[in-house]
C-alpha cells in the first residue's frame, strides 16, 4: 500500500487512458508543413540580408579578423556547430576559417556567472579577445537575450563588426547590429532550423568567396 509520502507515478501504464489515442505522423506532417512554410516565407525576404551579412563576415576575416560566435541554449549550439564547421571544415578540406564559439567554456561561463552575473557573460568575453577585424555574431530566437545584446554592445563600442540571428519578434535586436538576418517566425523551433541553414550557407559561401575550395 502506498502511504501518503509516497510519490504518485507521473504515468500508470496499468490503468485506461482518457487522453486521445497520439497520432505520431499527423504531427510529423504538421510540423513539416510548419517548416516548409518558414522556408517559403524565408526564401521570399532573406536575400539581401543574406549577402549583407556575408560581406561583413568575408570582410572581417579578408582584414585578418576572427568570427566570435554567442547565444544561449539552443542559439549557444548553433553557435559551436558553426564555428567547428568553420574552424575545422564544412564539406571539404581546405584551409581553417577563423572563427570560434564564446559558450563552450565552462570555467570561463561559471565564473562569469558566479563573480560578474550571467548578464555579462560574452559582453565580458568579447573585451578581452575581441581585436579589431573581428566580427561579433550574435544568436537569438527572441532578440532579447540581455547578454547577447549587451556582447554585441561591447563589441560596437570596441569597433568590431556585428551581425545578428533573430526571429520576428527581434526587429530592435537588429538596432545592435551591422547586418542581421531576421527570420520570418515567431516559432523558436523554426527559426532554430533556420539559423543552422542559414549558418550552414555562410560556410558553403565563405570557402567559395574566399577561393578556399
């Protein structure tokens, strides 16, 4: 018998359901369509931001500079991903493209985090390995992030280019930056899977337009 502080079990796998029997491809088909909608809806306005955003990162790394990379959870991934596929390589072997990811230190964000406040997490980061060249990309699906806003702050104040990845509700995000790339989304899913294509193209197009591959 179970007593009163005994925990009830989230699931009982013995007892009748009441919840509707789950129709795993109806949502599979749903979320689809959703994506397929955000790529049209992308195709249609993303052109000329997209090559505004390429000419600041081909310039950047022409002058010497280095690409820094920054957001968080998911945007903190996409973050590493483009900058490993970048550093190290896309589809092809070729020459290292300069660039690099502000959240895979873990000493460097715990003590951040701890002694300054998680606020001032790549703000902190871009003071003291930002140099003049560099470019400064931040990711957010909201454009609200107060540390990615403030790292882009302190990169404009310290003379670096900025480009940014937002979603709808990130109009003012784009105030911050040099060139961004807003997605026509409100859905963080979607413009998730927006920002890793669109990061997935500027590596295609920088080994192309840098005479790389």
């Amino acid at each position: 018998m179970r007593t009163s502080k005994e925990a009830t079990p989230l699931l009982d796998h013995h007892s009748p359901s009441t919840t509707p029997r789950f129709d795993a491809l109806s949502l599979l088909h749903a979320e689809l369509n959703e994506h397929r909608e955000t790529v049209d809806a992308a195709t249609g306005v993303l052109g000329p931001p997209f090559l505004k955003t390429l000419a600041v990162l081909q310039e950047g790394l022409q002058r010497g500079g280095k690409l820094m990379f920054f957001g968080n959870g998911g945007s903190a991934a996409d973050a590493q991903h483009i900058a490993a596929e970048l550093l190290i390589r896309y589809k092809t072997d070729r020459v290292s493209i300069a660039a690099m990811s502000l959240s895979t230190d873990t000493s460097a964000i715990t003590a951040c985090a701890n002694d300054l406040g998680f606020d001032a997490l790549f703000e902190r980061q871009i003071a003291g390995l930002g140099r003049k060249g560099d470019v400064a990309i931040g990711i957010s699906t909201s454009g609200k992030s107060p540390n990615v806003l403030r790292g882009l702050r302190q990169a404009r104040l310290m003379g670096l280019k900025t480009v940014g990845l937002t979603g709808s509700t990130g109009e003012a995000f784009s105030q911050h930056c040099d060139a961004s790339i807003v997605v026509p989304s409100a859905v963080t899913a979607r413009i998730q899977e927006m920002h890793i294509l669109i990061g997935h193209i500027w590596c295609k197009a920088l080994e192309q337009s840098l005479g790389l591959v």
